[in-house]
C-alpha cells in the first residue's frame, strides 16, 4: 500500500443526473495522488505543507524531491513516521 498526503485547497461536491456521486478535485487532489504513485510500499508520503501543519507531531525522513506533471519544480517529500 502507498499513501501520498498534501495539503491545501480543494473543490467538493456531488455530480450526476441519475446516479449521483460524492467526488473532490483540485491541485491538492493530484499533487497527493502523484506523491501516492511515486512512493515506497509501506510508507505514507508527505508534501512540505502537510508537514509543516503537522509540526513535531511526528517523525520525518526526508525522500528528496520529485518531480510531479504540473508542477513547475521538484516538490520536497518526506516520509511519515510515528515517533516525535
């Protein structure tokens, strides 16, 4: 399993005529999809503002940066870890 986390805004909302279905968009929604698809097995991957809001809540290694479609330069990640 892999799990990419970014934080910042997004758009939300129910689509559909007959059948109807809860979805969210935006920016923050590909950045951590992209995060999700680039990241280790077993590791839950943070961009720089989650973890920033996320404070000395938790444990951080630094992954380096990547390169992501739509983003100007490479973004900063930093794996999630358990212990502060």
């Amino acid at each position: 399993m892999r799990i990419g986390l970014h934080s910042g805004e997004l758009f939300a909302g129910v689509i559909g005529i007959h059948k109807f279905v809860y979805d969210v968009w935006g920016d923050t929604v590909n950045t951590a999809k992209r995060m999700e698809t680039f990241g280790a097995p077993g590791r839950v991957h943070v961009s720089a503002a989650t973890r920033r809001l996320l404070g000395d809540a938790y444990c951080f290694e630094p992954r380096g940066a990547i390169e992501l479609k739509g983003k100007p330069a490479p973004v900063p990640v930093y794996a999630l870890g358990t212990d502060a």
